[in-house]
C-alpha cells in the first residue's frame, strides 16, 4: 500500500551524516560499524528501503538551529549559518532530482501527476517530495519566508527544541516572540501550512491564535501514551481536528514509551504503540480523517530509539494488518497510511 511519510530527515542524513541513502540499509549499517555515537550503526532509512516499503511520498525536510539559543550538537552559531545549511539541504534535494530519484512537488496538480505515475506502477518512478522546514532558524527574517517558498517550502515549523528567535519549543516555558507574528502573517499571504510540531505549550497557544491558516503536526504523537511535553494534549490534539489538519505518527520511542531515557532505555514499546496513538486520535476525533504517518525515523536515532519489533523504514507496512484486526476499514487504513496526507495538501497547494 502506498504511504505518505510527513516527517524524513533525508538531507540531514546525507549531507549532516554523510550516509549515501542510495546504498541498502545493510551496507549503510556496515559503514558505520566502528562508529560509537547514538544512532550510527543503527539506521533505518535508505532509498532502497523506502521503495521495499512502498513509501512513494514524503515531507523532505531541511533543519538547522542556532547553538547558542538551543544549545545541540547539530547548533549554528548564527542565523547566516543556519541559511547555509538549509541551502546545503535544499541543494541536495536539487542534485537527487537531477539524478532522477527525487522529485519535488510543488503544487496540486504536479501532486496529483506523481500519484497518477506511481498508481500505474511505471518503472523507476522517483520519490515525491514537498520541501519542509523543522525549525524556522533558516528564515532570516519575516520576509525572507518569500524566498523559500519560490523554492518550493510547502510547510514549516517554527521552533525545535529549546529557545530560538521565533519562540519557545520542545523543553521551554516560551511563548512566540513578535516576530513570530509578521511571519505567521506572511504565511497566511502565502497560503503556507504552519507545523505545530515542537512548539511549547505557550507557544502553541500563541500560535493557534495568531494564524489563521492550515496546520498540520507532521510528527507528534499523544501525551497520554508518553507523559512530557514534546508529546500533545488531548486538547492540542483537538485544536488540530477542529482546524482540519493531520497529526503524523511518529517512531520515536521517547515519544511512544513513556519513562524512555535516550541511550539508557531499552525500548519495549512496539508498533501495536503506535497503532495505540492512531486509535486516541481517532476517539478524539471521531473518525480517521485527522491521522497519518510522520514517521522521524532516522531522525538523529536509529533502532536502539525505535519500537522494538521495526527494523527497517519498510516494516511500516505492517501497520495496515495492526489497524485491520483492530476494526479498521480499508478506507480509513488507506487514510491513515496515504489518504490523509493526500487530502490535506490537495487543499493547501497551489494550483
């Protein structure tokens, strides 16, 4: 079954990672066998692994944050150097189209193309992408959000983990900084979907109320399962139904397995924990219309931070089993893995 993943850190992991995702899964884990930081060794995403997986679709994303605000190993010193690295990672998008295995999608109907060739099961169709931006650092100011969107940015977050200039996200108290507001404004004018993805609390009550665009979360699971604040409420939760966006599940076992500590915890959660998140999502919501894939997988972590029982990005596809013996309908099962994603961004492109 086709799946749409919202959230894949691809750039960061060729060009950050230096991983050459055309190369399987076995031979990336054999490259980084004398590696002994978190994650190398271990990963779980490659362009091979992907198409054994049937995932034709995704939300490509560029990340770069400042240090010294959000203080990580993966910090820029200043906002110039957080532009650059974005412009790393578009460039590497560019350069795997011109190969011919990547292909941006920027509007409705160069959407609806894609679908159309990967539903005729032509040969060698390249992956689709809409270009995503995690952490608003790369914008270098309120109308630089133009310029990126010329590029093809079709969603974006505004804060990742810590402080930055926009506001306040994963693991602060923050709300939005003023200037958060003139960026969300020239959102709005473009059309250009907010992520609500780690923002803070406080700075998603600011957000919510400062746009009045679409939104999505493209990776966040519920706070009910995974008790601290990168997780959402149930009322954030339904913040999101009630403006007609979609939640991405993501396969990070500290947002899956409450009590994870990142390289002490074993995870023991499994994929039937994540299928446990798609149902609280729907009893929410009344319905699967608001729930998709956002998988993160590779998202700086690999098997020793994923559910137990996934080896590899392809054993999603074990999902649409896990949410038939539960009493899903084929129809809300294609939702979940495609449908949703489809729809959403059907309405939010541009013609």
């Amino acid at each position: 079954m086709l799946m749409f993943d919202a959230h894949l850190d691809l750039a960061f992991n060729a060009v950050d990672w230096h991983r050459n995702l055309e190369q399987t899964i076995e031979e990336i884990r054999a490259s980084e066998s004398a590696m002994t930081e978190l994650g190398r060794g271990t990963g779980t995403v490659s362009l091979p692994e992907m198409r054994k997986g049937e995932l034709g679709i995704c939300l490509a994303t560029m990340f770069a944050r400042l240090r010294q605000l959000a203080p990580s190993p993966y910090g820029n010193a200043t906002p110039e150097a957080c532009y650059a690295v974005g412009m790393s990672h578009y460039s590497y998008y560019i350069a795997m189209e011109r190969r011919g295995l990547m292909r941006q999608i920027k509007t409705r109907m160069e959407l609806l193309r894609h679908l159309d060739d990967w539903n005729a099961n032509q040969p060698n169709v390249p992956l689709g992408y809409l270009l995503s931006m995690e952490c608003a650092d790369m914008v270098l100011d309120p109308d630089h959000i133009f310029e990126w969107y010329d590029r093809g940015l079709r969603a974006i977050g505004l804060t990742h983990y810590g402080v930055n200039r926009y506001g306040g996200g994963t693991n602060s108290d923050q709300g939005l900084k003023p200037e958060a507001k003139a960026l969300l404004r020239n959102m709005e004018q473009l059309k250009l979907p907010l992520d609500l993805t780690h923002l803070s609390d406080p700075a998603f009550e600011d957000a919510v109320n400062w746009f009045g665009g679409r939104v999505l979360a493209s990776h966040q699971n519920a706070r009910k399962f995974a008790n601290w604040q990168r997780q959402f409420t149930d009322e954030q939760i339904k913040v999101v139904i009630e403006r007609d966006g979609v939640l991405g599940m993501a396969l990070d076992a500290i947002m899956l397995q409450d009590g994870f500590v990142r390289g002490k915890t074993p995870p023991t959660v499994t994929l039937e924990g994540v299928a446990d998140n798609i149902d609280h999502i729907c009893q929410l919501a009344g319905s699967a219309r608001h729930v998709g894939i956002g998988s993160d997988l590779d998202g700086g972590y690999g098997t020793e931070q994923t559910p137990a029982d996934l080896n590899t990005i392809a054993d999603l596809q074990r999902l649409p089993d896990i949410l038939a013996r539960r009493g899903y309908s084929p129809a809300d099962i294609q939702g979940v893995m495609h449908g949703n994603w489809i729809r959403f961004f059907s309405e939010t492109l541009p013609e």
